[in-house]
C-alpha cells in the first residue's frame, strides 16, 4: 500500500516572505546621484525690467572647455591661482579700473556687536558690484567643474571669514543661526561678500578633440 505524502502548510510561508521583504526594504541603501543645487532667482514681476546692460569690469568669466581648460577672463589659468583671482576680483584692494566698481553701502548689524562698528551697529564701505559667470562646454568633465565650482565658492567663503574674525572675533561657518543676533550678523556679512556666482547652461566652447 503506497503511503501518502503529507502536506506542507503553507499557511506562515507568506507571513515569512513577507518579513523577508520588509527586513530587505528596511536595511537596504541606494545610491542618488547629487546634482549642483543653486537657487534659482524668481521670475520676473510684469513691470520688471529685465534687459539690463551690465558693466563689463564688473563681470569676470570663467570658461571651461571640453578639455577642461580653464579661462578666466580670456586668459588660461590654472585651478589653484583661481581663488586668490576671485578675492581680488571682488575686493578690487588697488581700485583697478579693469576690475568691479566698488560702490559705498551701508550694512546694518546688531547694536553693540562690535567695537569696531558704530555703537548703532552700522558698518560704512565700499561692496563689490562684481559678478562671476561661470560657463562650461557640454562635455565637460564632472569632477573639473565642481572643482572649480568650489574654488570660487571657497573664495567668497573666505573673504566672509576674515571680516567676521575681523569684527567678531569668530568664524563665518562658527555664527549660531539659532541665535537672532549671530543670525543678523551673518546676513550683514552676506551682505558685504555676496555670493554673486551666475552659471550658465553648458554650451560648446571649444578646446581639443
């Protein structure tokens, strides 16, 4: 007499399968592409002027080929003498003519914030009207223009951290955004060093095949 085969309960196998899933979902990672985040400026008000003539002492642009050649200001120049470029770009020290026009401002900062402000807080200077356009050809390496994307950042960055050690005795990066007077501080100084930074979209710009 042939015996009969007993029967497997499936019954908990789906409960199991679906711990398994969940287990997998919970504990595996994937990997995002990150991008170049930039604020883009908001569009234009109907009565807004956009055609406006811009000064051509008051732009420098940063071009990168496809061979990842960088120009500045129709002249190569190599990556590590970009910052240095950049700081002087937007602080003109010598008043060149052939660099931005320096216009006389007055920032607002906390009262009593620094012994070398006015007791209201006021700062009276000269700020930059200077803008970078950054632009690269389409096959642009990915690593050349984030690398040059950071030395200009690393530029305005700096100059922010010398006035602040300068007149705040701290860093920039070290201002507590949760305290309401470092955080009134930080916009005044984003304010003197402004991250004028234009990126254009890729275009073909030569270089070699």
């Amino acid at each position: 007499m042939a015996r009969s085969t007993p029967e497997v309960n499936g019954g908990s196998l789906a409960d199991i399968a679906f711990l398994l899933l969940i287990f997998f979902l919970v504990t595996t990672t994937m990997d995002t592409d990150t991008g170049i985040t930039r604020l883009l400026p908001p569009e234009p008000e109907e009565d807004q002027i956009t055609d406006v003539k811009v000064n051509k002492r008051n732009v420098l642009v940063v071009l990168l080929n496809r061979s990842d050649l960088l120009m500045v200001g129709g002249e190569v120049m190599d990556r590590l003498a970009l910052k240095d470029k950049t700081m002087e770009f937007f602080t003109n020290p010598l008043n060149k003519d052939n660099l931005p026009v320096m216009e006389e401002t007055e920032i607002q900062f906390p009262p009593g914030s620094s012994s070398l402000l006015t007791p209201d807080g006021m700062w009276r200077g000269k700020v930059s009207k200077g803008v970078i356009s950054l632009q690269n050809d389409r096959t642009t390496t990915y690593g050349a223009y984030l690398q040059v994307q950071n030395e200009l950042v690393a530029a305005v960055n700096t100059l922010r951290n010398d006035f602040c050690r300068l007149y705040f005795d701290k860093e920039y990066d070290e201002l507590n955004t949760a305290n309401p007077i470092e955080e009134e501080i930080q916009a005044g100084i984003r304010k003197r060093y402004k991250m004028n930074i234009s990126e254009s979209d890729p275009k073909t710009i030569g270089g070699r095949n």
